[in-house]
C-alpha cells in the first residue's frame, strides 16, 4: 500500500510548518494520509522555535524532537499534496522547486520573534483549517 503524505512549508520550518504537522496527524484519526513539514530557508537541524513546542505540548502535542528540513534536502514528487503556509513561501517554492500540482496556500501569519500569543493565534488558525481540510480528505 502507497503511502499518503501531505507537506506543510514555512520559511524556517521551525514553527507553523511543525506546528501543522504536528496538529494534522493528531487530528486525522483514522485517515491515512500523514503530514510532514519543511522549509523555504532553513539550515538543516535546528530545532523548533521553544514557543511552537511549548503551544504544541499545551495541546497535546509533541514537536520536541523535530528537526528543520530544507526543501531542496526533499523529494517533493514523493507528496500527494503540498500547503504553503503563506504566498511569500508559495512564491520562494516556486523558485526553488518546479510547481507541484497540487499545491495550495494558506495565509498563517509567521509568528517566529514574536510573543507567545502570536504562536497559540497561528495554531488557532491552523487547527481550523487542518479540521477543515481533514473533512474535505473524507468527504473524497
């Protein structure tokens, strides 16, 4: 059986990218399709920003253990789905990467710098349209 993966991408893939992924495979329940995360400028290895951990094990979810990964470290044809996470991003991925066909965009401000509100606004947001996406995977 073919795996299903999705792709979230962000500019350092060090909060809304593994906050999403993070949220999505916690909340698709019995759907087969997983959830990864990259990024548009990130160095390689470094760990999620403290404040995405921290917002992300208030809901549950463990994000500790996620390493950055760089775009072009990734074969995005091996991706049923990518989701850019805000046009800026969909714009650098084009660049980088020749256009996937299935790549949608999502306008999740970046909250990296930022207080911790900024970081439980973005999951907020990305809850909702996770919810949303995982009933359009069911519905087919």
């Amino acid at each position: 059986m073919k795996v299903r993966k999705i792709l979230f991408i962000c500019y350092g893939n060090l909060c809304r990218s593994p906050m999403a992924a993070g949220l999505f495979n916690q909340l698709r329940g019995g759907n087969p399709v997983t959830a990864e995360s990259a990024g548009v400028g990130t160095a390689e290895g470094s760990p999620a920003s403290l404040l995405a951990v921290l917002e992300m094990k208030r809901r549950g979810i463990d994000i500790s253990g996620h390493r950055a990964r760089n775009i072009l470290a990734v074969n995005l044809e091996s991706y049923e789905e990518i989701i850019a996470l805000d046009r800026e991003v969909a714009s650098l991925l084009e660049k980088a990467a020749p256009r996937h066909p299935r790549m949608r965009v999502w306008n999740i401000a970046n909250p990296y710098g930022g207080p911790a509100g900024g970081y439980r606004d973005a999951a907020e947001i990305l809850n909702t349209f996770i919810e949303e996406y995982i009933l359009a995977l069911k519905a087919g």
